[in-house]
C-alpha cells in the first residue's frame, strides 16, 4: 500500500503543478500591461495555510517566486487568521513586504474547502506604472518612486476595495490598464482557487496536509542529498557593475557544509543615494536561485528546497534598508546569479557558465506629442536582452533574458501602446565574447517618437562600462552602448530626451565566452560566419 499511496500522491503533485499553471495562465490572458500579457513578467503559486509555498506556476520570474515564498508570511503576519473570510482578496506592493520595488503588485487570497481554511494562493505581476518619477533611478527615496500600498484588503468577502481603486486612479498615469491589472491579479487567484477545489472534491481530500508532507519531506530530502555531494568550504567573488553615476562593487562569499550553504554579501558597496538599491527579499530571491541553478535543478522550488540556502548581508545595496530609493532594483539584483555563479566557478572548476548581460534592458517611454501639435500621451515599458554567459559545453545564448526569464516582447504589440516606431530590432554581431565556446549575443534596438511626437525615457542599463566576463580563458562580451542616431553617447541610467526626428540605439552587450579562444572547432567558427553571429573581419 505504500507504494500505491506514493504513486497516488505523485500524481496529486501533478496536478497541483496544473492548477498554479492555469492560475498563471489566467493572469497571462487577461493582463492588460504589456509587460505581464507579452512577457510574462510575474508568478502564482499555492502556499500551505500556515504559509509555506507548496507549489510554484512554470510561468514567471524567480525574483517574484522566490520573493513571493516569503511575502506570504508578511501577509499572514499583518492580517489575523480570524479576519479572514471567504472571497477575500489581500494586496501590497510594499517593496520590503513583497517584491523588492512598487511596480510590482502582490496578490494573496485564502482558499477555503467547506468552511475550513485549506490554502493560499498568491500572484505577483509588474504594471507599467504607480505614480510618482516613474520607473527610474532618479528617485532619492522611496516616497518618491509612487504609490506604496500597504498590506490591505483588495476584497473583503468578494466586495471590492472602491476607495483603493479610486486611489489607484487619481495616482497613476496609465488608470485603465494598472486598475485592469489589479483585476487580472485578483482573478488569476480566484481560478486557482476553484481549481484547487475542484481537485479536492475530486479526489476526496479534506485538506492538503498530507500532500504537503510528501511534497516537502521529498524535495528537503533530494536538497540535502545534492549539498552533501558539494565540495565543502569558502570561496569568494568580487564584481564591478556600472552604478548609476559611479562603479559599483558586489562581493559574495559562499560556505558550504554538510546541510547548508550560505550566501553572505560583506565587502559589497553601500546603499547608494539613487535608485538602484535592493532590498533583501530580492537579492536573497536570485542568490537562491543562482545556487539552485547548479546544486539541485530538477528539483521541485518550494519552501522545503529553498530552506538549506541562507543569505545573508550587513546595509549595503543589496541590502538596502526603507527608505532607500529601490525603483529599479532588478538591475543590482539581476547581477547577483553571476555574482554567486563566479563563487560556484571556484568551487567547482571547468562547471560554471561565463558572465552574461544579466541585467534586462528594460527601457520605460513616456511619449508626448510635440508642443502645439495633436496627438497622445503615452507610458510605454519594453523588455530587451542581452546574451547569456557561455557554458562548458555550449555557446551562450543570444538575446535571452537570464536569470529574470521573461519573454521579448513583440514589436507590434510595444507599438500598439504608444506613439514609437521600432526601425530595428536585431542580433548584434560579434558581441558575444570569444572562446573555446562564444557568449551569446545581444542586440540592436532603434527606436523613434512617431511622428509629430517626442519622448522621455527611463534608461535602466549595465554592462556598459564593465562588460561581461569570460570563463576559463574565455574573452569579456561587448559592453553595452546607448546613443542617438546622430552619435551622441547617452547615460546608460536615468530619464533623458529623444526630441521629434532623431533615434534612440540601444546595443545590449554580449555574454562572456569560456575556455581558450584557440580551442573553438572550426566548424564552430565557420558556422559564426555563415549565420552572421561574427563577421569576417572580426574572425581574422
């Protein structure tokens, strides 16, 4: 019988995976910002009802899965289990509660089976706009980076929360689509609900304890397994990154026994006094992953198999403490993979991929028409990426967004939300840095105001100043650059102008190669010029 119950809790796990799926998937097909519909830049999931997350959604980002893990328990900790009803619907964007900056809206509902509280589901989707300068880096604190809600209700009992959207609408500049966003939010737990329900009645579980306990125990289990096989020891790694107006240094050191490691951030740079600090919810999100990447996988992410992994920092911008300004903190929390990744090289060597982009090229428009002209206003948010690290055994990927894992959004649809022209959009050659295996490429972007039309943009770019490094031997990727059609070098962070007739080119950098350059086979290198990847002056 034994052996029978496993199979049957087996299969319980799976379509435990099927509900937070569909619940994603709810919030995909309704979200109205692009950023959530065409990239799908978010996370659900189902959380046990004294908080731990049970199971994850494929779909999303693991900066929000891995911060959402511990949002839940904020939630639990502010709202009392005895105020909790039955269509109820909780919400917060609190940068230091949720997901690391404002943009970024969490959803949590309770999921209750007869009366009897039974689950959590939570989502976390980024909307394209909460008031305030707007999503830069030219804030100095976080009250002026727009709207914080705290942990409040959205529904209570199924009756939505009117004074927040009111609140909502009279602080945003894009009403239509966040308030639509905070409803897709808000269904995308209600199907998973229902789906969790309708799994339970199927099946005839009262609760999902003893699901739980083979979920957990299982993925505990295979975690420490992986850590025991680990070379124990400290290792440690140093990183300059571009900042906002000066070089930024990011130092890990990572300690393995024999059922933990440890991720400490000592030695990095402090808090800056513009907007690209991190709080930790984050960086803990990405330096978890980046282990789990390497030591364990296959294995199923949920709080039982993220529990051996520790991190820890003093205040500094990784670490970054209320009210610092933490707009765009993905930038510095993008770059903590390659961070922990280069301590993982040292320990085990000839393993790890090259450095890659890491940081998305997000670029955020605000599009006007030209003074005494018609035409119309517009927020306009657009994901583009740089090329992966090269890898032991392949060459990096182009234009892929790692370690955030979220989609390129199409051009026509970045379009149809604003008066801009996209002219180019395209692999940059030779931008992946050489080596026995080449770094992936980044791309080209060209991008004008439509006519009659101007635009201001947020520039929230790395890698421009301190490229990608290669692995092993491996050559440094191209670094980044950011201009005007007409040549003039623009920042690489902060809001800037492109007037009426000119062009903005972005250059996303390319990812570190590994190994030595000599190495790479011939019908590597001819198969780089036939495809374009390198030219055939930079082969020579």
């Amino acid at each position: 019988m034994a052996g029978l119950s496993e199979i049957r809790m087996q299969v319980m796990w799976n379509r435990l995976i099927s509900v937070v799926e569909e619940q994603a998937l709810t919030l995909l097909r309704t979200a109205f910002s692009t950023s959530v519909r065409e990239a799908g830049d978010l996370s659900a999931g189902v959380f046990t009802p004294d908080g731990p997350m049970l199971a994850q959604a494929v779909t999303g980002t693991p900066g929000h899965v891995n911060t959402m893990a511990e949002a839940v328990l904020h939630f639990l900790a502010e709202i009392p289990r005895e105020e909790m009803f039955e269509g109820d619907c909780y919400v917060t964007n609190d940068p230091w509660k949720g997901t690391g900056h404002l943009h970024d809206i969490t959803m949590v509902a309770p999921s209750f089976k007869d009366g009897q509280l039974v689950a959590f589901f939570a989502c976390t989707a980024h909307v394209v706009d909460v008031g305030g300068r707007g999503f830069g880096a030219d804030g100095k604190s976080v009250f002026e980076e727009g709207l914080l809600i705290p942990i409040m209700r959205f529904a209570d009992r199924g009756t939505v929360n009117r004074d927040l959207i009111n609140i909502l609408r009279n602080n945003v500049r894009e009403p239509n689509q966040v308030v639509g966003d905070f409803y897709s939010l808000s269904a995308c737990n209600e199907v998973g609900h229902r789906r969790l329900i309708d799994m339970m009645a199927e099946t005839q579980m009262d609760t999902l304890d003893d699901l739980a306990e083979f979920i957990f125990d299982r993925s505990r289990t295979a975690t420490l397994e992986r850590i025991a096989a680990l070379p124990k020891g400290m290792w440690q790694n140093e990183m300059m990154v571009d900042g906002y107006d000066v070089p930024v240094k990011l130092v890990a050191t990572l300690s393995v026994n024999e059922d933990e490691v440890t991720v400490d951030f000592t030695g990095t740079d402090g808090v800056s006094k513009w907007g690209i600090n991190c709080p930790m919810i984050y960086s803990k999100a990405y330096a978890c992953y980046a282990v789990k990447c390497v030591v364990a996988p296959d294995i199923p992410n949920n709080s039982a198999s993220l529990a051996p992994f520790t991190v820890t920092s003093p205040v500094n911008i990784l670490n970054a403490e209320r009210p610092a300004p933490v707009s765009l903190r993905h930038v510095m929390g993008h770059m903590v993979p390659d961070l922990v990744l280069g301590t993982l090289a040292k320990a085990l060597p000839g393993q790890i991929m090259a450095e890659g982009a890491a940081a998305l090229w997000n670029i955020h428009i605000s599009a006007r028409p030209e003074a005494g002209k018609d035409g119309r206003r517009s927020e306009v948010l657009m994901f583009n990426s740089g090329g992966t690290g090269a890898r032991p055994e392949l060459d990096g990927l182009g234009a892929t967004a790692f370690p955030s894992g979220v989609h390129t959004m199409p051009i026509e649809a970045t379009e149809h939300t604003g008066p801009i022209v996209v002219w180019r959009k395209e692999l940059r050659p030779d931008s992946g840095g050489a080596g026995r295996m080449r770094g992936g490429l980044g791309q080209v972007i060209e991008i004008a105001p439509a006519e009659g039309h101007e635009f201001d943009f947020s520039a929230m770019f790395d890698r421009v100043n301190h490229p990608a490094h290669g692995r092993d031997g491996g050559a440094d990727g191209a670094p980044g650059v950011v201009e005007l059609d007409d040549g003039t070098k623009l920042r690489p962070k902060g809001w800037q102008h492109v007037p009426a007739g000119n062009r903005l080119i972005l250059k996303a950098p390319g990812g570190g190669g590994f190994g030595p350059e000599n190495e790479r086979s011939e019908e590597a290198r001819a198969e780089d010029q036939l495809k374009g990847y390198v030219t055939k002056e930079t082969s020579e």
